[in-house]
C-alpha cells in the first residue's frame, strides 16, 4: 500500500520490489531491441530462432493431434499430414537446436556472466530428449510398443523402473503432452529472457567498439 | 507410401561397422554429416546485408 508521501519506487509490496527488479535488469528496450550489434548478422546466429520457430510448430501441431486422436492422424490425409508436421518438426527442431549448440560451444557462449544461459540451454536440451522420447512412445503403433518395451528393460536396470513405466501409456501421455512441454517451454522463457538481459555473446575476437550495426 | 521414398525407407536399417567397438545406421551418419554441413555452411556463407570489412579497412575513414 502506498502512503501519500511514497512514490511507487518506494513501496514495500512484492509486486512493487518485482517490478522495480524487472525494471532494473530487464528494460523494455532489451526486451525489445530493434538493433543488435554487428558481428550477429552471421548465419550462425540465426539457429536459435530457428529452434524457437521449430518448437512452435510442434506446439501446435501437437494440439491438434492431442485433440483429434490417433483414430484421426492414423487414418484420415490430413490427420496424416499434421501428424508428419509434427515428426519432421521435431527432426528440424533438433537439427536446428543441435547447430546452435555447436555455434555456441565453439564461441565459448558463457562468457560474461552467462553460465545460467548457458546451462538453461542444456537443461532445455536434456528435456527436449525426453519428450521426443516419449513421443517415440505414444505413436500407438507397433513401432511405440517395440520401444517401450525396450526402455522397460533399460529403466529396470538403472532401477527406475518403479517410477517410470515405458508401458503405461497414460504416464507417458501424460509426461510427453502436459508435463515435458511445460518444462521445456518455461525454461525456454526463462533462455530467451537471460540472451536479453546479457545481450548476444560476441565473438571471441571482436574488437570493442563493434557494437553497431 | 509409394515410390523412389518408399524404396529407400520401408527397409531395415543398414549399418556401417567401424572395427569392432562402433556401428552406426546409415540414416543417423546421413543426419549428423547434413548436420557438420549446415554447420559449415552458417559460418561460411555471408549473412545478406553483413559488412564484411569496417571503414578504415576499406580506406574511407
């Protein structure tokens, strides 16, 4: 509550503290930026963006086939089709995020208090792995039940078998349409949001002063 | 499926043994030499619009 002696800055309340902090690290010019420094007009740097455009795509195609049903996307042309926009935007998704991976890797992207992007990044390619698992898992074919018969043996020998059923469809449905997507999507938000704050890492050789475009 | 695809794909897989101790399928060392290839084609190929040489390297400072 704010007295009439206090400016907003000075309000105790955590809506204000939160704001102020976002105001502070994260303006709305660098969450916004309309220029970026030179050196990112390379074709390595569009990767990332890439992977988000991917991951979009997969977001909605997955809606749909959640919606309609493997009764749809098994049988029908066009339940065939989103289901082939969903697949083959996973391979470029992966494809993609992997060639950022690389870029980043050989640009020592941590570099200037980026650690936190950078291991986000990994986290979030350590959840993507696991959903496109188990979407391996929800096909509802013959090929789904060859693997999750497989990775039943697996999980039982690492000893996880207790927690986690390959064979359970419902768990894995679970998992690979509610549970793994929200995973990955907030620590999406959470990357995005620290490549903002600190800006694009620059090359490792870039002159200071090259921050125009 | 019919065709050229489905000639290549509705088959088991092939694999490529390396001596003894590694085998990969042919279709995942496609992926991740289409991959190195992507790879080397960002850093390679310049961006539209990218200046490749600042302005005292070309003399109009």
């Amino acid at each position: 509550m704010i007295t009439e002696t206090q400016t907003p800055e000075d309000s105790k309340m955590w809506t204000a503290r939160l704001r102020n902090s976002w105001q502070r690290n994260l303006p709305i010019d660098k969450l916004l930026p309309d220029t970026q420094p030179a050196y990112v007009a390379s074709w390595i740097y569009v990767f990332g963006v890439l992977t988000l455009v991917a991951f979009v795509d997969i977001l909605i195609s997955g809606l749909i086939l959640a919606f309609a049903g493997p009764a749809w996307y098994h049988t029908s042309s066009l339940g065939l089709f989103v289901n082939s926009l969903h697949f083959w935007g996973v391979q470029l998704f992966f494809v993609f995020m992997v060639v950022h991976l690389w870029g980043k890797f050989w640009m020592a992207a941590w570099r200037g208090r980026r650690t936190a992007t950078w291991i986000t990044g990994m986290v979030a390619f350590l959840a993507s792995i696991g959903t496109a698992f188990t979407g391996y898992l929800i096909q509802t074919n013959f090929d789904a039940q060859w693997i999750a018969f497989e990775a039943k043996d697996g999980f039982n020998a690492v000893g996880v078998g207790a927690f986690f059923t390959p064979t359970n469809i419902g768990q894995i449905m679970l998992i690979h349409v509610a549970l793994l997507p929200l995973v990955l999507g907030v620590i999406t938000v959470m990357h995005v949001l620290m490549v903002r704050k600190r800006g694009v890492v620059p090359p490792i050789d870039a002159l200071p002063g090259n921050e125009a475009l | 499926m019919s065709g050229w695809l489905s000639d290549f794909m509705n088959v088991p897989a092939k694999y490529i043994h390396f001596n003894s101790w590694l085998q990969i399928s042919v279709s995942n060392l496609l992926v991740i030499l289409i991959m190195l290839a992507i790879f080397a084609a960002a850093i390679l190929i310049p961006f539209p619009g990218a200046h490749s040489k600042s302005p005292s390297d070309r003399g109009d400072k």
